[in-house]
C-alpha cells in the first residue's frame, strides 16, 4: 500500500534536515504505528507524505499503490486515498461543517471522474457516520472546527475519514489532548474501518492509544530515521524503558 | 450550500483572470464637445427639457464646484484628473425618449442582454413568481434606457422611473427632495455631480406602501472618455418599504473613466429603504492600466421616527473606489445599517466605508465590513460614528475584519469615534487575518483544490454580509467574488 525509499528531507528555505534516509512500508490490512520520541520527525514524516509545502524533498519517493506521489498536488493524493488525520485541525470560521464535508467529498469524487453525492444520499451518510462517533448534530452546523474542543475535534477528523473513506490514513498524534472517553471513540472509527483493503499508520508518542488500536507492526523513530522495526510488543517496551536506549541509534 | 458549490464551479469553469463585462457596444452616440462650462451645463439641462429652477440649481452647483479643491485626505494615489478632457454627456442617439423597447437600439439591449439585465417584461413574466420579479431601470452612459414594471408598480402607487422623467412627471417631488440629504456643497464630486448630473433613477413609496417587487437600477459606461454622473433619490414615506439594488460594470478600456453619482436615501415614520450594491466596475489590469475611478457620494437620512435605512455592498470593481454610503439618524428610534464586502485585486485601490450620525434619541446602527485584499491592491476601511449631545442612548456595535491573501497586499482600518453624550454605547471590533498556507494545506488534504479552497475560505470570512442580500443577488455576489480573487493564490 504504502511505501516510502530511502527518504530525505529538509525544511525548505533552511538547511535543516529531518528525514535522513527513511525506510518503511506499510502493507494493505496493516496497522502500522510510529513511535518516537519529541523531535524525531514523526510529524514532520505525516506532512511530507501528504504533501504540506513547507519541506523539501531532496532525495528519495514516496510510493502509494506502487505509484509515486511527490509529485502529485495534496489534494491529488488526497483523491488517491490518502487521508492524513492532523494533530492541530484547522479552524475555518464561517463554513459549516457541513458544507465543508460535502465540498471535500464532492471534489474527490469529481477528481476520481465520479458522479457528485445527490443532497438526500449526502445527509443519509453524514448522519450516519456522525451518529457512531457520537457527534451531536448542532455541531455539523457550526464553522468547520470553530470553539471545538481538543476532543470534539479529533472526533471530527475521525468523522472526515469515514466519510472520505480513505486506503490509507494516517494519524499524526491523534491522541494528545484527548480524554479517555474521546480516546476510545476515535480508536472505535479506526478499529471500525479495520479490514484487508485499508491500511494506517497510527503517529503516537505513548503507547496509551495503542491499547485501544491494537497495531500489527510498531516502527520506533529517532532523528528522522526508523531505527527499529518489531511487533505490538515493542510499543510496551518502549513504554517501560522509554526512548533513551534509541537517542544516540541515528 | 449550493451557492458554495456553485462559486465553485464557476471557479474552475474560468481558467484565467477575466473580466466577464469588459466588451464595447457600438452604437451611433450624441455627445457635445469635451470639457465642463457654464454652456455644458445649459446643454445637458436643455438636453433634458428641463424646468428654470433645475437649471439654476446646476448653475448654482457649477459655480460653487469652480471654487473648491479635490479631496486628498483618502488613502488612494492616483495622477491629477483633467476635467476638461472628459465628454459630460453621451447619449445613444435617438428621436426623443422611446416609447417601448421596440424603439431602443437593438445593439443596447443585446449589451444588457449580455450582462444578464432582464428588459422584456414578457420575458421576465414568464415562469417566475411574482415576489421574485425585478423591476429595472436601464441607465446606458447619460441617459436611461428603459424602465420596466413601471405601469405595475404605479398600480401600487410607487413610482419608479428614471431622474430626467421624474423632472417632467414629478417635478415637485423632485425639487422637494433633492439635495436635501447630500447638500449641494456637500463634496468636491457631490458638488461637480449636481452641476452635470445627467440620468439615474428616482423611487417614491407611498404612505403604507410595500414595494411590491424588488427595484434595480443597472448603470453601464460604455462610450469612451466619458464620464458617468448618476444621480438617484429615493423618498419613502411613513411606515413603507422598499427594497433597491444597483449593479454596474463597464468595458475594459486603457484610460480611467470617471464615476462621480450621487444617492440620496430619505425614510419617513417607520419606513425602510434597503438598498444593496454589486460594484463591479472595470477594474484596470493587472498592472493598474485602466479602470473605473468610483468616487461616490451615498447617503441616507432616516428623518422619521422609528425608520430605518440598510447599506448593503458588494464592491469588487473600480481601480479607485471612494465611497462611503452612510446614514444620518434624526428621528428617535431610527436604525441604521452598513454592511460591506469590499475586495481588491491587482493593482486596485479601495477607500471605503460609511458614517453613522447619530440625531436622535435611541438610535441604534451597526456596521459589518469585510474587506479582502489580494494582489497589490490597498484597502482601507474609513468609518465614522458619532453621537449629538441630544442623541441619548444612541448605540452602535462595529465589526471590521479584514483577510489578507498573498504578501503584497495591505489592509487598513481607521475609524473615528466621536461622543457627545454619556449616554452612548459605542463597541468596536476589528481583525486582520491572512489565509494561512496551514488552512489551505488543511483544505487540499480533503480533496479541494487551491481555488477551491481559497473560495470555500472566502465565502465563509464574507457570510455575514451575503446573507443580507436579496437571494438571487447573494448568489451572483459569490460568483463575483471569486472571480475576482482568480490567480491570487498559486
């Protein structure tokens, strides 16, 4: 699904780098977690595959279904099925959630060369969707993420996902500032669109939201490279010893 | 929502930077030589048939003009105009005023028929509900071309026709009224507008009236060199409505043309007047060559108690836009209005905003401006709110936002705050923000393309304002703000 070679990148405009050489792959039906510690470019890693223009790719590709896409503009790779899950959703005043939601899908679709949701069938999906994560209607009314809370924002990424029904999301920290309750309502929309067609790489400091996301593969990062690759195990490992033993690995 | 999708197809229907209105109609034109002077003045008044006191008023107007200076104080830049080089008066020639549509050039309503402006009542009857109907008054260059709905609306009592009609219909009206809100000293362009005024329209509701349909007045500058000088009043009497758009685009030409109107808004016991604006003059290029220089007198008195007069605005047009449509608040209990949405483009220079003179007691107003600016253009919000001595309890609340695009680009705010009563309540908001690379990035992430999303960001920073207009004009309005922000992000 996912495949990233040998990647390297810089923020652009400055010399400084932060992916030295990365390497990893994530397979179709894959819950793949990063973890790292504050520093190590996780975030950096998620922006770079959805294709922020703050950085600078100097040297490596990013391949999705076999295809590279650092090439292709965010919202090209966005109809391609990537779907990134931000650690700080943006705040769009005056746009309803609403019309927001139908903008986004209506684009990927049109991009995809498909046929534009009718009204009835949009409202049916939203409704339904908003429903299982628990988001109150008055909300879709509001400004896109205007005076949510931390929570009640993350519930709305997770509310984008299901509806844009990505192959590939990511989630970059999608757990910092949530509570348990939220935590468990946002594991329950991943863990619902678990299935062999859809893959994700869950971005997490602590291991606490992968109680909850149980991954198939935990991937440790430090200074902008993977450094250790192992199974559910590792991500308790690392909660008990912490990231010291990986600071000086790179 | 589907005014959000439909600016959004229309975004990606255009691929580059376009003014939609900028074609040059050929038609035969009547014009007396360049230049302004006393024989002008006699020639457009004669022109017009019209009465001794009217040309006296001109004269008067003429005289005092000579003596006065241009304003410099606003935020604008702009080489000194020659008023000699400009022709005051271009009529479409024909014999005497036509009596119908059949009479009018056929080249004129093939212009407004390209612009979208329904003149065949026939037409507009046709499969539209009555509420939604439009009456409008066609004014080409000088004069007025047509009136529609006129012999409906006289069924209700309004009258609405053209200024040079009402001269001869009316004249008694008009000389009751005219000049009585916007003084004829009142500013350099309000001073040279009466001396030269040449069409515009006139509105009067009567006692208890609701205007049965919606009125629009649609100005065109076509002829070259030529400068526009509309003059439109509006007089509703006690406890009626009305509601009154205008729109106006012109051809793109290489040199400035001159836009100096005058309106004047009068709301008596309990009356209403709304009147919304879609500026969308030529603009120039993307260099600044060309466009409108849009220097405007608005001004509303609301004289009765308990009446009230909304300013709703579109202004995407004009190189230079001088404007400041405000609302004198003399009777107890009276409201007034302004909401704006002002954006600049390319080299586009916009001053704008409005004034709030509070009279009365317990007079109330607000003000919502909205000001986006893109490109290299400048854009200056200029407001003023003051309150009389006898004003008690006059309260006002201000919101002035501003959305930069681009680093090129300046917005300002200057607003003047004056109270001489203790008893007023004065709140002023502002902000400045810019659509950051992170909310757009945000955007495209879910799919939508840059124009997309920049639209999508717009739209939501100016719905306070849309929401004002009339329906079918708050669609049209959303379309033409994203095509003026075409090419400003990428």
């Amino acid at each position: 699904m996912l495949e990233i070679r040998n990647l390297h990148v810089k923020i652009a405009d400055e010399d400084k780098v932060i992916l030295n050489g990365l390497n990893l792959k994530v397979a179709k039906g894959e819950v793949a977690a990063i973890m790292g510690p504050n520093g190590s470019g996780k975030s950096t890693l998620s922006y770079v595959i959805a294709g922020k223009p703050d950085y600078e790719v100097t040297d490596g590709e990013v391949l999705l279904d076999g295809v590279n896409i650092l090439e292709m503009a965010p919202d090209e790779r966005a109809a391609a099925g990537l779907f990134l899950a931000f650690q700080y959703p943006m705040e769009i005043p005056g746009v309803a959630t609403m019309t927001f939601l139908k903008a986004a899908m209506n684009a990927q679709r049109k991009q995809r060369g498909e046929a534009e949701l009718t009204t009835p069938d949009f409202i049916k999906r939203v409704n339904k969707a908003a429903d299982l994560l628990g988001i109150p209607k008055d909300m879709l009314r509001r400004p896109l993420n205007v005076g949510f809370s931390g929570g009640e924002k993350k519930r709305m990424e997770i509310l984008q996902m299901t509806l844009l029904e990505p192959k590939m999301s990511i989630m970059d920290e999608t757990d910092s500032g949530l509570d348990i309750d939220a935590l468990k309502i946002v594991a329950e929309g991943v863990n619902a669109r678990r299935d062999p067609e859809h893959a994700f790489l869950v971005i997490t400091h602590y291991q606490r939201l992968l109680d909850y996301i149980k991954p198939d593969t935990v991937h440790v990062m430090s200074r902008g490279q993977i450094v250790k690759t192992g199974g559910a195990e590792l991500a308790l490992e690392l909660e008990a010893n912490g990231y010291r033993d990986y600071q000086s690995a790179a | 929502m589907p005014a959000v999708q439909e600016t959004i197809d229309q975004v990606k229907a255009i691929d580059v930077s376009e003014y939609k209105y900028g074609f040059i109609t050929d038609v035969e034109m009547e014009k007396p030589a360049k230049g302004l002077t006393e024989d002008t003045v006699r020639y457009i008044s004669a022109r017009k048939n019209e009465p001794a006191w009217m040309l006296e008023w001109r004269l008067d107007a003429f005289r005092r003009w000579k003596t006065m200076t241009e304003p410099s104080w606003a935020r604008v830049h702009y080489p000194e105009i020659d008023f000699q080089d400009i022709y005051y008066y271009a009529a479409p020639k024909m014999n005497g005023a036509p009596k119908s549509l059949d009479e009018v050039d056929p080249a004129i309503l093939d212009a407004y028929k390209k612009l979208g402006i329904p003149l065949r009542e026939q037409e507009i009857l046709a499969g539209v509900e009555p509420q939604n109907r439009v009456a409008v008054d066609a004014v080409f260059d000088s004069v007025s071309v047509v009136t529609t709905f006129r012999a409906e609306l006289a069924k209700a009592g309004v009258i609405f026709c053209s200024i040079s009609d009402a001269l001869q219909e009316h004249p008694e009206l008009v000389r009751k009224y005219i000049g009585t809100v916007v003084p004829v000293t009142d500013n350099y362009y309000a001073t040279l507008n009466s001396a030269v005024f040449t069409d515009g329209s006139f509105v009067y509701i009567p006692k208890g009236v609701r205007c049965p349909m919606e009125l629009s007045t649609y100005f065109r500058i076509n002829e070259k060199n030529t400068g526009q000088f509309e003059r439109t009043l509006i007089i509703a009497e006690e406890g009626s409505y009305v509601s009154y758009l205008e729109g106006c685009t012109a051809p793109q030409r290489d040199e400035n043309q001159l836009h100096a109107a005058v309106v004047e808004l009068i709301t008596m016991d309990d009356a209403e007047i709304k009147y919304s604006t879609v500026q969308n003059w030529y603009p120039g290029d993307a260099n600044g060559k060309g466009g409108i220089y849009n220097f405007v007198t608005k001004r509303g008195d609301c004289r009765g108690k308990n009446s009230k007069i909304s300013w709703t605005q579109v202004e995407t047009g004009s190189a230079i836009t001088w404007k400041y449509p405000s609302c004198i608040l003399r009777g107890d209990g009276s409201r007034g209005e302004f909401y704006s949405i002002a954006v600049s483009n390319g080299m586009q220079q916009v001053d704008s905003g409005t004034k709030m003179i509070h009279l009365g007691k317990n007079t109330t107003s607000r003000i919502i401006s909205k000001g986006i600016s893109a490109g290299r253009s400048q854009n200056t919000y200029r407001g003023l709110v003051s309150a009389h001595r006898k004003a008690t309890n006059a309260r006002n609340f201000t919101n002035c936002d501003s959305l930069l695009i681009g680093n090129q680009c300046g917005a300002h705010t200057v607003p003047y705050i004056e109270s001489k009563t203790s008893t007023a309540t004065f709140e002023h908001e502002a902000t400045t923000s810019k659509i950051s690379e992170d909310q757009l990035f945000y955007c495209m992430q879910r799919g939508l393309s840059a124009e997309d999303a920049t639209a999508l960001i717009v739209n939501g920073f100016v719905k306070d304002v849309l929401q004002q207009l009339p329906m079918e004009f708050a669609v049209e309005a959303q379309k033409l703000i994203s095509i003026s922000l075409e090419g400003s992000v990428g």
